[in-house]
C-alpha cells in the first residue's frame, strides 16, 4: 500500500535511517491466521494457537526473525485504515521497534530474536517502548497537524487520568504503562515546545533520575547510546521501588494464628 511506504518515507526523513531492514508488512482482517502461517516449528504453532483469542483482538503485531527466517513481518489489522489516522501512529512506532530489535540482534549476535534470552531484556524492551511511543506520537502529530492546544488536552485530561491506577502504587509491575506514557509525554513536549508537568501520582516515586537521562536520549539515533547510564538507572529504580515496597509491608516470615 502506497500509504505504508508514504509513511515509513515520511519517518526516515525526520528520523534518518542509514540501514535497509528486512521488512514485510501485511495488512489482512485478522491478526491471528497471518502469525500462525510464520510459525516455524510446533511448539511455536502451539503457542500462537493458544494465544488466539488474544492475537484477534490486536490490531498489530511485529513479529521478530529467527533462525529461519531473518525477516521482520508487521502485521496490521485492516482496521486501522479505515477512514482515521491511526496508521500514522502505528507504523512509526513499530518501525521503531524494528530499528532497535535490529541492533540488539546484531550487538548480541541472536539467531533466533522470538526464542533466545539477551542480556539486560527487561530495559531495553522498556526503553525501546519509550522510543517507539516517542517517535510514534511525534510523527502523529505532525502528520495529522493536531492543534497544541488538543495535544495538551489530550495529555491532562487523557494520559493523566488514565494511567493513574497503573502507576501510582507499584509502578515497578507496570513499567510497560510507565514507558507509553512518558514516551507519548515527551512526543507532546517536543510537539508544542513546551515541557508538560509529572502527575502528582508520579512525583512519589524514585523514578526522576531515570526519566532526566530518558529525556536527554530520546532523540539518540542508536537505542545502544548512552544505554549503560540508562541501564543502571533503571536498575536503580527497581532496587529502590523494590525497597520501599518491602519496608511498607514487612513480613517477619512466620505463620500467625
């Protein structure tokens, strides 16, 4: 479809890309049957079949090379280009992902990206979702020419309160909402030129030392630039938030009657 090429052009040229990725994108009306003909063994058939009902509820899907294949395959729902602008949004953000998926697959030498383990997976996966989201909205708004003033209401009367229940308590078990949401955070910012506030719900938690190195990397072109700083404080986070969770509900490890 010339609007998925239209698209990635459009990303490649506020976001340069000085590779070629292997990519193949296929738009159908059902998630599910399009990533059951890329499994390549059975025990990967027999996973996506018992992921069925979860697979025809999306309405994307990237799904990573192997060791049999090297492609990468973007699967979206035909949906999303029905009469809105939600492609806008979509395509960058998984565009992204493959960006990043590409370069720890060729730091770490991984054959099989849907199988094998890698080191530190739990951040880069969260920071490669602060990116995709970033470069995601970023590329949304400027394609669809959104008013700041939407933008900004999107943010306080949208994001704010919708991510409240997720993040205001253990945030540590929800660092895939705290990654959407300060990935689409910064895009707003960077959109109007104007830094948004942290809800109160997040100010509570040890987290600014990470977000201040998330905010000067965003615009990074490698995802591995800088990544130990942004490693260890995540790390951090974790052990902190991990800590004050502990403290507040003290088990002295004895059955009570």
């Amino acid at each position: 479809m010339s609007i998925i090429k239209n698209t990635i052009e459009s990303y490649k040229y506020i976001y340069p890309v000085e590779k070629e990725y292997p990519l193949e994108v296929i738009v159908n009306n059902t998630i599910y049957s399009e990533r059951l003909k890329l499994c390549h063994s059975k025990d990967e058939q027999a996973a996506v079949e018992a992921s069925r009902s979860e697979l025809e509820a999306l309405h994307q899907l990237l799904v990573l090379p192997d060791d049999q294949d090297s492609h990468f395959y973007l699967l979206l729902h035909e949906d999303l280009f029905n009469d809105t602008n939600a492609y806008a949004q979509t395509i960058p953000y998984e565009y992204t992902r493959v960006i990043d998926f590409a370069a720890c697959q060729e730091k770490y030498a991984i054959k099989n990206m849907r199988a094998d383990s890698f080191p530190d997976s739990d951040c880069f996966e969260f920071l490669s979702q602060v990116r995709a989201c970033f470069r995601g909205f970023s590329l949304y708004y400027n394609l669809t020419s959104i008013e700041n003033k939407a933008a900004i209401f999107s943010y306080l009367c949208g994001m704010v309160p919708n991510y409240e229940e997720a993040l205001s308590h253990d945030v540590t078990a929800n660092m895939e909402s705290l990654a959407a949401f300060y990935g689409q955070r910064l895009a707003i910012s960077a959109y109007v030129n104007f830094e948004l506030s942290l809800p109160d719900y997040l100010n509570h938690h040890p987290v600014h030392d990470l977000l201040i190195l998330l905010d000067a990397n965003i615009n990074n072109a490698d995802i591995f630039e800088n990544y130990d700083r942004i490693s260890e404080a995540y790390s951090n986070f974790v052990l902190k938030k991990t800590k004050i969770l502990l403290a507040n509900n003290p088990k002295c490890g004895h059955n009570h009657k």
